[in-house]
C-alpha cells in the first residue's frame, strides 16, 4: 500500500526522484510503449470498434489501470515514487510549482511551442518525442491557448459533476447528455463548452496534450491521478449508485460491442471494470 500525493505537496527530493523513474523509463524505452499503447486505444466515437479508453463508461476504470501500470514500471525503477495528482482547481495558472525548473519545466515558447526549461525540455537531452500522431520531437505546450483562450475547469464545475447521481447513460459515448463520466471525460455537444473538466485540461496545457499521444506530457499522469481521485470521491458520494452498464449491452442495442459492461474484460489487460472500483486495494490518496 503506498500513497499518491498532491504535486504541491512534495518535497524537492520527491519530485528529484520521480523525474528520474520518468526518465529511466524514457531511456529504457519503456515509456514510449506507454505512449504508443493510449494512442493505439484512442478510438473516438466516430471510428468503429470497442471504445474502451475514451468516450466510454470504460473511461474511468481503463485509466485507473494504465496509470497503476505505468506506477508499477516506475516502481521498478523506484520503489518509493508514485504517481502524484494535480488539483488543477487549485494550482490553475503557470505559476504554479507544478511547471518550475525543478519538476515539469514550464509553457512552450513563442513560435514553435518548444519546452524550453527543465528535465523535459528537448535541448536537456533526455526526452526525444519518438511515439508521435504528428511530426515534431520536442515536448510543446500552450497554456491557457491565448489566441481562443480558455481557463483551466473550477471547483464548482468539478462538484457539479460530482453532484451527477448515475454514472453514465446512453447513447454512452461523446454525446451522452447526462451522468458522472460524460460530464468529467467533457464532452458532450454544442459550442466552447462542450470540452469540459477532463478534456478542458488536456486543451489548456496544449502542445502534445491535446490528441492521441498525450502521454508524451508527464503532466498527463498527474492530470489522470486527479481525474481518478474524482472517481473516487464521486463513488462516496453515491454510494447506492454505480459503474454502468451493468451488463452487456443486448445486441439491439447500436452501442453493441463498442462498450463494456461491469464484468466484461477489458483490453490490453483482459480486467474488467468490475475489478477496478476499489482503488483502495491499490493505493490511498492524500486528502
Ligand atoms: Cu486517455
Ligand atoms: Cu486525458
């Protein structure tokens, strides 16, 4: 049992060491599996196929997994990091300690959108952009996206998503209207604010954060250790309520075989969501 803590809250030797697992990995070439393995996964709802990562009741559970394998290959290297969260309702602007020298290295620069400061900067050396949808071999960031500028999602949108009684509904994918998932994965239709919570955050990193290999940003798993402790704290909320669908959808219905029920197995990892609920049997989470 280990513990995932607030970013904000490490010391200068926790966020030494976790930089140098990342950093390991990236050498190893294990990371860029990593990254490879969420672009391979990122069906949106338009392509046909099981939806297991995204757009999907799937989101939460499949997430909570690949972060807990990516954790394992850090511990490997490390058996004292893990995974630490950002709170982005609170540490939302550039200067948070979240983007300093020490840790994440700070916004691209003008023009190309290179990060130019700290571990994962391309000119430190350590980190070449190997698994990309696009061309580009430096890590890029756009906070905040000045020229159509967005705000990072406030505590009051996150707790009205937490307010969300059932946890997802049909149609299940991008367009659903309602429910706890739709609401925090942020889409959902019609205009600027269809990209809410989970994606808004993903848009005003920028750079690499936005598409398939967003990976490629450390920051990705300290956004999704964040989106994991919402799943938590919204199952406290609504005890009485739960992942759905329960069951396998009937094959009337059109979401047939795109999307898992409880029990049904998920790939790459052949674990169904029904035995990802409890994160506690895992990891705790710092309040
Ligand atoms: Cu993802
Ligand atoms: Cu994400």
């Amino acid at each position: 049992m280990y513990t995932r803590k607030n970013q904000r809250n490490l010391t200068r030797t926790e966020k030494k060491r976790l930089v140098s697992a990342i950093l390991e990995l990236k050498r190893s070439g294990r990371y860029d599996e990593f990254v490879r393995m969420h672009g391979e996964y990122y069906v949106p709802d338009a392509e046909d196929g099981p939806r297991v990562a995204h757009m999907t009741p799937s989101f939460f559970p499949w997430h909570r997994r690949y972060l807990l394998e990516f954790e394992r290959a850090l511990q490997a290297v490390d058996s004292g990091v893990s995974i630490p969260y950002w709170d982005w309702t609170a540490d939302d602007t550039p200067a948070s300690s979240l983007w300093a020298e020490d840790f994440l290295g700070g916004n691209g620069r003008k023009g190309d959108r290179q990060v130019m400061t700290g571990p994962f900067a391309y000119g430190n050396g350590n980190w070449r952009l190997t698994a990309r949808v696009t061309d580009g071999k430096f890590l890029t960031r756009n906070f905040g996206r000045p020229a159509d500028p967005l705000s990072l999602p406030t505590k009051a949108e996150v707790a009205k998503a937490l307010r969300q009684p059932l946890y997802d509904a049909a149609p299940w994918d991008s367009t659903s209207t309602s429910g706890f998932r739709s609401e925090i994965e942020g889409w959902g239709a019609g205009g600027s604010q269809r990209w809410r919570n989970h994606n808004r955050v993903h848009r005003w990193v920028g750079g690499v954060m936005v598409g398939a290999t967003s990976p490629n940003d450390p920051v990705f798993w300290l956004h999704h250790a964040f989106i994991d402790l919402l799943w938590t704290r919204w199952q406290s909320a609504h005890p009485g309520s739960g992942y759905l669908p329960r069951k396998k959808l009937p094959e009337s219905d059109p979401q047939y075989g795109r999307v898992f029920g409880l029990d049904e197995p998920m790939p790459p990892w052949n674990v169904p969501p029904s035995a990802l609920l409890d994160h506690k049997r895992f990891y705790r989470y710092e309040a």
